[in-house]
C-alpha cells in the first residue's frame, strides 16, 4: 500500500516561502515520475512541477524563478520550495507518484498566501 503524506503548508503574507515535504511510505526509487499539483477553488487541478528518475525537471510557466522541485531517494522524500509567493498560489497543493500506469496522490495540504 502505497501512501504520500504531504506536510508544510500554512498561511503565509505575499513574499514568503514556505517549503512542502511528501514522504512515501515505500522507496522512492520505484517511481519514474514525482510530481507537485495544486487545485484553487472553482479551477481545476494543474501540475506546479514534476521531476522524473533521470531528474528532468518541470515547472508550470506560472511559478518557474520562484519554486524548487526536489527529490532525495535516499529518505523517500519529494520537497517543493516556494519563495516569493503571490495569493494566485492559494491552492491546495497535492503529492503526486507515477510507476507505468499507475498513480498515487496525497491527501493535500492547504498552502494560503495573503495579499
């Protein structure tokens, strides 16, 4: 079984950084693609940043210069450090894996940004 447990978000001023954490329950390595999404109230769920097992990174156009994907195998971990956030970037971030066909999310943390 398969679990992501995201933690870090919180309220925060425009500006400020916060940095997400999503532990997975079992190795990291087994997945080929460890991703970031968020989902805003009324809008639909888009991809923040992805980073594959050979470490190609994206970034949505709207948060490229001010989030860091990262992934640390070793302590099966993905981190998502975000700087100069702007209230577009309220959302409810989700952890997101992928082996071949198969996803896995997890539950969401709240991340706030006030203007």
């Amino acid at each position: 079984q398969v679990q992501l447990v995201e933690s870090g978000g919180g309220l925060v001023q425009a500006g400020g950084s916060l940095r997400l954490s999503c532990a997975a329950s079992v190795s990291t390595t087994g997945f080929h693609v460890m991703a970031w999404y968020r989902q805003a109230p009324g809008k639909q769920r888009e991809l923040v940043a992805s980073i594959g097992s050979d470490s190609i990174i994206n970034y949505a156009d709207s948060v490229k210069g001010r989030f860091t994907i990262s992934r640390d195998n070793a302590r099966n971990t993905v981190h998502l450090q975000m700087n100069s956030l702007k209230p577009e970037d309220t959302a409810v971030y989700y952890c997101h894996a992928a082996h071949d066909y198969t996803v896995w999310w997890g539950q969401g943390t709240q991340v706030t940004v006030s203007s």
